[in-house]
C-alpha cells in the first residue's frame, strides 16, 4: 500500500507541475477557460477540485460555488446569476455545481417545474455555445459513482465530525432517488453535448485515479504547446456521447 | 404656439398617468421589461427616457448607461458586462445605448474589428433569444435623425452652456461619417430584427411628438389589461422591418 | 405671477450653468463630493435633487436611493452597505436618504431598538470622519417643512395619479408622529453636527426657493475658483448649530 | 521522524474537529468573525489559512485576498474596497493580507507617501474599532519569520515548479529591505493594537507549530461554551503588547 501512495503521490505531482506550466502559458496567451464539475453527492467534486487549484495562480483562478439563487434572483433569467463569475482573459474559472442543477438535482427534487426543466435542456446549449463561439475554453466534467460506493461514503461522512458541513439534508435522498437522479443525467448528458462544450465522464469509485484522470483532461483540452500529455485513462474517463451502457446504472 | 404647447403637456400627462397605471401592474404581475435605447447622437434618447421615467416608480426602474468597458472588460464574453442589470420581477430597466454599441458605433469608429462585429451581429440575436425565451419584454427603439437636424442640434450643443456635459470627441464624427452610420444601421436592423424582439422606429425630428410616440408604443407592448391605447401615429413609428425608404438616408 | 416664475427660471439657470462649471472642475481636480438628503416625508428631497443633477455629467454623478436592507445586509456592519456607493476622484454621489435613517425613521417607527439608535448617534460621527478626514467633501442637508405644508402635499399626493409611487404606508404616520420625528430630528442634528461634516439646514415650505438655496450652498461648498457666490439666503439656509428656534416645532 | 508526524497530524485533526464545532456554534449564534493574517513573504499565511479552512463550513466562510487596487479603487477611501468583504451573521472571513498593505509593503517599497503612511496608522484603528463597536470579532495575526528562514524559504521557492505563482518580484525586496520592514510592523504594532482589536504574533520558523497554535489562539478568541481549549504555547503565540525583544530582529 505505501508504495501505491508512493506512486499517486509521484504521479499528481507531476501532472501538477504540468498543469502549472500550462496555466502559465494560458495567463501569458490571454487564454480562458472554464471548468464545470457536476456529479450525484459525494461522487468527488471538493477532492478533485482541491487537487486541480492546489498550486494555481490565486489572482487567475476562481472556484465558484454559489448559495441557493434569493428571491429576486430566482425571478431573473435562468443563466443570469452565473455570468458575472464567467473568466476574463488568462482566467480559469471552475463551477463546483452549476447551471446544471435545474438538469438534476431540482427536477428530481421537485424545485423546479417540468416546464422550467425542459426550457434548461433547450437554453442551456444555446448559452454555452454563446460562450465557446466568443472564444471561451469550456470543460464539463460529469463525476460517475456507483450506487454502492455513494452509500458507504455517505455513512462515512456521518460519522466523520470533520465532514460536519458536508452533510446536508439531500444526502438522504441520493439514494432512495438513485433512478431518478439516473434518469435526470442521461437526458441531461444527451440534450446538452456539444462539439465544442462536450461532457466528459470521469469514473469515480477509485477516487485517486479519478483525481489523476480529471487534470489530464484538462491538460489535454488546454493543449499548451511543448506538453506532451499522457491520455487518461479511457476505461475511467470518456466522452458522453460513448457513455452507452458505461454510467453507473 | 402657447396653445400648441398646452395640448403636448396635456397629452404627455394623459399618457404618462396610463403609463403609471401600466407599471404598477407590471410590478404587480412580475413582468420583467427591458427597453433599449439607441441611435445616433443627439437622436434625442436622452430626452426621450427623461419624460418616460418621470413619475415611474424609483424601486422598481433603472436606467443603465454604462461607461466604456475597462480593460478586463474588454477580455470578457462581450454581453457579460451587460447581464448584472437585467430586470428581476416587476422591473424596468432603460439602457441609454446597450451592447448595440458594437453594431454601429464601434464598427464605424473603428474600435473593433470587422470580424468583431459580424460575430456580434450574429450572437445579439441569440443572446436577445435567450432573454425573450425566459420571458423579458424586450422592446427597443431606434430614434431615427435626419442629418440636417442633427447638424442643428450638435451645433446649438456646443453654444449651450448648460449641455456641456453632454459634448463629445465624437461628435464632429457623427456628421462626417453619416453615411457609414446609416449603412451599418441598416446592416443592424437587418440582422438583429426579430418577432420577439423587434425593432421600433421613431423619427425623432420633431422631438415631442417622438416622446409621445415613444410612451404610446410602450403602452402597447405591455398590453396592460383595461388600458385603451392610442396607437403611435404610423409616419412617425414603424417596425424596423417595414423601414425600406422612410429611414434618414 | 407669470413674472415671478420667470425669474426662478432665470435664476435657477444661472446657478446650473454655475453648478456645471463647478463640476467640470471637479472632475478635473479629481475632488470628491458626497451630497447627503434628509427631511420627513414630501420635505422636497426629490425635487431638489432633480434641479441639481438636471444638467450635471451623467458618467461622473450618481443618485442612490437603497431599498430597505436585506435579512443579510441587516446583520452586517450598520454602514456597509453605504461604502460601495462612496465617490472616486472626480464624482459627485447624492444619497436620498442615507445612513440616517437609524437618526429618523427606524426609531420613530420602531424599526431598531433603543440602544441601536443610541450606537448610531455615537458611530456616525467617527464614520463620516473617516470620510472627510481622507479628503472627500460632505454635505449633508436636512430639508425643514412645517406640519401644515406636510399635511398639504401629502393629501395632494394622494389625489395625484402622477404621484402614485410617492404614496407610502408610512406617511399617514409622519403627521400622527410629528412630534417624535421633531425629537430624533433635534438629537440627530445635536449628535452629528461636525466642523467637516456640518448640517445645512433649508427651509422647504417655499419649494422653489429651497431649491435655488440648496444649489447656492453647494456652489459655496465646493468653492470652485473665480467663481462668485451669492450666499444662499440666511433665513431659509443656515448651519444646524445656529437652528434654536428656527426648526419646524 | 516518523513519530513526530504523527504527533502533529493527530493534533492538528483534534484541533480542526474543534474548530470545526466552533463555527457550527458561530453560525447558530450568528457570530461574526474577521480573520486578518499580515507577516512577510514566505511567513507562512497561506499554509496556516489553508489548515484553518480545510473542513470549514464553505458558505459561510470566505478567504479574500484582494488584487492591488485599479486606478479608480486608489481614488476611493483607502478601506473602502476592503468593506463589502466583511462578515454577515454566522461567517467568517480570513483575509489574507489586508488594509495593512499600507503598514508595511506600501511604505517600504514607496508605494505610499509618507503622510498617507501616517494617515493609515491614525485611521486603521478608528475604522477597527467601527467594527468591533459592531460586534464583529476581530482577530488579527502577524505571523513572524527569522531573517535566515525567509532567506531559505524563497530560495527553495525558486526551485520548485510547483511555487512558481508564488514567487514575485518582490521577494528579492523582502531580505534587502529586512529592516525598513522590520521597523515598519514595530511601528504599526504599536500603533494599532487595541484592546479588541489586538494583534498576535505568531512565530513560525517552526511552520507546524505555527499552523497548529494559530487554530488554538481562535478557538480561544471564540471563546465556544463546553469546549475546553490548550491555550497556545506562549513562546510561539503572545500579544504584541508584550513583544519587546521577541520578534524577528
């Protein structure tokens, strides 16, 4: 086992110092991108995030989780909210959740209308390809984990007095609406892939591989020129529009 | 003339209490509008918003007239900097020249490229899309000069001591390159005229029947129930699409 | 009659055109000015405002007017929500109504405790030295209406369908609390009368005169060169430590 | 070695589970809390924040560490950009350098004048006590760093791809100018510790040490019913008013 450490250990650091360097070079090309992590409860989004920001520059970078929307928010355009975060030039902006809960969680939680679900599934790719025609680097990562692996974390956190704030009263939902949260994904990843704001599925039970994987997609779609990148993982990372039959059911 | 002068002011009173009435429903309902401003120099925008917001509730109303972009700005998706003011429930919002800036000044003045603003005359529609889709009211005014009238304005400004503020570097561009503003005007309309988001001619000579006519179309747009409207005088207003030869040339 | 209205017109454009060449000096000079309107309801604040701001620079002037604080904004710093709206080099900011809202309204009305209101006459002082002390120059005016005039313009409010925005639940209350509003007045002007952030006291039952007045002392206030002043007039304007006697009872 | 690390982890995990129940306590309460972190290059503030926020709740936590100001922001109050940044009920904000920009590195480099220099020392401890006045707990660290492990932590700094953002140009400054900033937090430590608004110094040569006794001196200042708190060692961790002769010379 400590040499497996050893090894993620050797491994992350490398792609970090990678990741760096391309953030470097995306600072100075004026470059920016915009990183959207959306996934069940718990499926890894903090911890891969946490991996990806470590070493980033603080001034470029920004990791935006933004509060329930606020009355008068809730009254505005749907996309409205999440504009002012969007990046400037050589700015990386990542999205831990997103636009994209009107596509899960409040469609299968009852806080929006089906009309209103339908409308996001419609506007969504409409705003994004807004995004990518003005030239805006867009990476969504959808975080996949089994039935099983949710559950046992999910005790985990109860019982962990660290993990205080990360237990929410949704958790309990997660997997009694497993199928609807399923569903909710699928109709999402079909409805809102695109050539150039594409989904890209990290597997995520083995939460290291997982962490390793999310920074060689991103390393591989910023393209810095001198890099030579090592493709991750395709059993664990894929794109949506080969997810057939490969997301946890 | 005193007795000419009299009727105006009656008139515009009539107009602005149903206009009263019509917002104090709007607020009542929710109903989000979006009005925008544009044309050339000294078109007579300002006055026009003047008389419009007069007795308009202060809560409820803004009227944005954004400086130019700074820097970071510059580097954003270009309608980012536009979005924090969109009307939440019940709210009116009034922009005194909006991102059409990119489809007539900047092109003309050449403060963007032509790739710019092709790609803007190609995106406005999408983003306005978005907007009516979500349900915003989006009405929007083109005051329409004759050139001979604009020479007259823009040299009783430069007299004027009290209009000091609103002379600019730009406007001894505005008659020197009149024809390269009517071309992209034209070009303008054209691209960025659609069902629910049209463009709303009014020829702005006559300044006061232009402010009467303006507070008619809104009365009309908002279709506030129990209102009889007088529809604007046709001469004077018309949609952008039945413009061909009635445009200052 | 038509004669006498002519003069104000006359004079009231004299002192705009005074008031523009002052700002265009202070937009040059970089100075920063704070323009703070209080008085009881219908007192004239608006329009006061609205003669000041008529012809000023629309990019270097801004009139805020905040809504009622927010369940957050109520629990933060008592002056936070102020400081965003404060001028940079060359702006002038106009508050209707500001920070003494704590000095009037919210403890006649019971909309903070008696020992907010106290913590506010004590904090004040300190805050707006703060301002002054980093060079921004205040002026802080308490519009004065005698109970008469209030009770007039407000039953005329009432009956105007213009003046349907300016009605407010609360005014039925500025007559029957006359006397508390007279009191929080009188130790609100004792608490925070200051050498650098003095009380001007207008006398407003005569509308147009106080608004001649009001324009005269911010002539005399900013004191831009070559300028030559006429003193607003001593029985309608005058410092709130000279006001024994002088205030509406 | 290996012991010894362990040591610190368990610490470290126990003291962060307290921390941990401290700010559920202070969000119930309501309690506001403002965490200023000041020290040289390389002092350790970001591993310490980093410590210190590892399992906080995210929404109601906020780590701001703001850019240099714009040309329009070094117009405004000096604290002004600082404001809308402070806490609401139940957060805590940390921010990792702060208005004392104008005690240390603004002075020394010649960023500031010397009277805005003394302006700074005269005004920070009027605008605290605003604060505190308020009700918002105020702790403020310097974390104090020798000469000669600066000198090695910059120097391993520009050796490690991974540091890359963290180097700047200033960092050459740092050693050359080690005793006009030496001299400068002497005069800034003497000129605004207050009774609450203290400062506390913590040296860090030993960077575990540091990380685990600033946790320590918080929970004390939080001061959270039913926990029993190890008060931090007072070699590492003492008030600036008791300084003389411990600090980094």
């Amino acid at each position: 086992m400590g040499k497996k450490k050893d090894d993620y250990d050797r491994t992350l650091e490398n792609l970090q110092i990678q990741w760096v360097e391309a953030q470097a070079w995306a600072i100075e090309q004026g470059v920016r991108t915009l990183i959207v992590f959306e996934g069940r409860d718990s499926a890894g989004k903090d911890g891969a995030i946490k991996r990806l920001t470590e070493y980033m520059s603080p001034r470029q970078t920004r990791v935006v989780a933004l509060p329930k929307p606020n009355e008068r928010e809730t009254s505005q355009w749907y996309f409205q909210r999440y504009v002012p975060h969007l990046p400037a030039a050589g700015e990386t902006v990542i999205l831990n959740r997103s636009w994209y809960n009107r596509g899960g969680v409040e469609p299968v939680m009852g806080f929006c209308t089906p009309a209103q679900h339908e409308a996001f599934l419609r506007e969504a790719p409409l705003f994004e390809r807004m995004l990518t025609d003005d030239g805006i680097i867009l990476i969504k990562f959808w975080l996949d984990i089994s039935r099983e692996e949710q559950a046992k974390r999910l005790a985990e956190r109860v019982a962990d007095p660290l993990k205080r704030f990360k237990v929410s009263p949704l958790d309990a939902e997660a997997q009694a609406r497993w199928d609807a949260y399923s569903q909710a994904r699928d109709q999402m990843l079909a409805a809102t892939h695109a050539r150039r704001a594409p989904w890209t599925i990290v597997a995520t039970d083995d939460k290291k591989l997982a962490r390793l994987n999310v920074i060689r997609h991103v390393l591989t779609r910023l393209d810095c020129p001198g890099q030579v990148h090592h493709r991750p993982d395709k059993a664990i990372v894929f794109p949506a529009d080969q997810a057939a039959g490969r997301l946890a059911p």
